[in-house]
C-alpha cells in the first residue's frame, strides 16, 4: 500500500462500504481457518498480487517476499501444489484480525490496514501455538458491486515462523 496516498486522504467513505471491506476480510480469514483454500483464489480479482513480506526486509528497504503470487491463476496452482504434492505438518489455523481501518479511496479502490495474529493447532500432537503476527496492507476493489482482493501484501513481524510457511495467511 502506498502509506502517503492512504495518509493524505480526506475522504468520507460510507459505512456500508467499510461493513462490506471487513465481512471481506473476516470471511477470508473463515475460509483460511476452514480449510476451504479451493475457495480461497475466489477472494481476489484475475489480476491480483498476494505476497508475503518479512518486516525486516522492509526495513532494510527490500521489498522482496518469501511468497509471491502476481495472478488468480497463480493462486489456483498454489492451492492445487498444497492438496496434490505439498509435505507438511498437519495443523489447524485459527486467524484473529483487528484495528481494520479504510485509509481512503482512490480512483475505486480503497486501501485497507488491519493487524492479524495466527494460532496454529497441530494434529498430532495437539499443541497450539502462536504461529504469527503482522499486518494485512490490502488494495480492495469492488467488481459486480462485490469486494475483492486487488493486492493483499502479508506482511511478517519476523521472517522466523516456527513451521514451514506453506498455507496461506
């Protein structure tokens, strides 16, 4: 997200839009948690980027992400890679979001900032974890009069997660 063209907004955006962004947001963190990642792609518009970022790429002025998708399709063979040849630990995802804010609008699309943490519960043993913290800065459009998903850049406090990284956040 550009952080300057968010902070210079002045813009009055209406409440059933903002309700509308974050339903948005909370069912896509529903899906993640259900394990329905075939729906997942269905959040995001034909052109999209996802990313994962760690912070501290970010500080050292490295915009460079440890999971990069620049399509919808990109999305679709992530997902089809995790159910058919992906290894990795059986878990459940529990996301939390909060502090979601519409920073603006702009030429349609309205810029949104939230905070997220991801609690991670292994199958085999049992044990629950703080899998993640960080923030979502997404790109929201609306297309047929639906929210999606232009750009969501995940952005990690820590490059370290305890597990291999392999469902999305």
């Amino acid at each position: 997200m550009n952080n300057s063209l968010a902070s210079n907004s002045s813009r009055t955006i209406a409440q059933e839009v903002v309700r509308e962004i974050t339903d948005l947001l909370y069912d896509y963190v529903l899906c993640l948690d259900d394990d329905r990642l075939e729906e997942w792609p269905d959040f995001f518009i034909e052109d999209c980027i996802y990313k994962i970022v760690p912070r501290e790429n970010l500080r050292l002025k490295a915009d460079l992400p440890i999971w990069f998708c620049e399509n919808k399709n990109m999305l679709r063979d992530r997902v089809l890679a995790l159910r058919t040849c992906s290894v990795y630990n059986l878990h459940y995802d529990r996301h939390l979001i909060s502090n979601i804010r519409v920073k603006c609008q702009d030429d349609g699309r309205f810029y949104v900032h939230s905070n997220y943490a991801v609690f991670q519960t292994d199958l085999i043993e049992g044990k629950t974890i703080l899998f993640c913290t960080g923030k979502y800065e997404d790109e929201v459009v609306f297309v047929a009069g639906q929210p999606k998903f232009k750009v969501k850049r995940v952005i990690l406090d820590t490059y370290s997660v305890p597990n291999l990284l392999a469902t999305p956040v």
